[in-house]
C-alpha cells in the first residue's frame, strides 16, 4: 500500500500575512438578487490583481438559504487596508452599509502575529464562527475599526465612519 504524501508549506516569507473569511447571506428575493450581483464584480476586482492580495478562493456556505463567502490571503494588513479604502470596494462598502440590500454580511480575519477580529452585519441572530460561541458586542467605539479589533496600532482613518454609519446606516432606521 503506497503511503499518502504529506505536504506543508513554508510561510517564513509572510510575516504579516492575514486571512480573511468573507460571507455574504441572502434573506428572501431580494437579498438573492444583491448576493447575485456581486459575484461579476468581486471577480472584476479580484482579476485587477489588487496589491497585497496573494489568492482568494470562492466559497459555499450554504444553498438553502444562499449563503456565499470567500476566503482571502493578503500579504499584511496594510495592503488590504489600502484596497478596502480604494475603488471599487469603497463604493460597494459605502452603498452596503446604507442599503444592505436583503443580505447579511460578516468576516473574520486571523493574523499571522496571532490577532483576530470579526464582524457581524444583519445576522438576524444567525450565528456562525467566532459568534457562534463567542460573546457578540455593538460594533462601536474600539470595537468599530478592524484595526482596533486586531490590536494592531493606530487606526487608519475607516472608509465609513462610526458618526456616519450609526447617523446614516442600517441602525438609524430602527
């Protein structure tokens, strides 16, 4: 009997790699619509080959109810930071947070330097990874920013603010 091939890789030349867990849940008709819709332009901007961003894989949480997710490699923090605050994810982030459109949406993120974070959109009460045994929080003050989240020094400044978000976002129409 062949014995199986046992394979590790060597991540000494990414210090400050992050991965990031990215989902996107529909809630009825609607959110199908929005959760279909991403999908050419995530792959438009995943094609443009942002700086930083070393693979990303497509991922299905769920058919039923649709729930669609990717994961994502970056090279450090910096670089996803630079294209969550550049077009076209600017705009999307933007238009999300005003109008989510029938979806929820979450990620996580894990450090190489050992920081995690995550944050929850329009769950519903859903829960899934950290949230699924972790106590969950009102995303405000330093548990806002991701930066904050990671512990990983100085905020830089968010593409949405907490003042904007909570005057303008889903949360002002509750």
């Amino acid at each position: 009997m062949a014995r199986p091939d046992r394979e590790t890789v060597d991540l000494s030349a990414y210090p400050d790699l992050v991965v990031m867990y990215l989902g996107m849940k529909a809630h009825g008709f609607q959110g199908l619509r929005t959760l279909i819709s991403f999908g050419p332009r995530i792959q438009k901007s995943v094609e443009a080959k942002p700086d930083g961003l070393l693979l990303h894989e497509n991922m299905l949480f769920s058919l039923f109810p649709p729930h669609l997710g990717m994961r994502q490699y970056w090279r450090d923090l910096d670089s996803l930071e630079a294209w969550t605050r550049s077009l076209p994810h600017l705009d999307w982030w933007k238009n999300f947070l005003k109008d989510p459109g029938g979806t929820a949406f979450w990620h996580e993120a894990y450090t190489a330097r050992g920081g995690m974070e995550a944050v929850y959109i329009n769950m519903r009460g859903a829960k899934i990874g950290f949230s699924g045994f972790a106590g969950v929080t009102p995303a405000r003050g330093p548990m806002f920013g991701a930066r904050s989240r990671l512990h990983a020094g100085a905020t830089a400044s968010a593409p949405v603010t907490e003042e904007e978000f909570y005057r303008e976002g889903p949360a002002a129409s509750r």
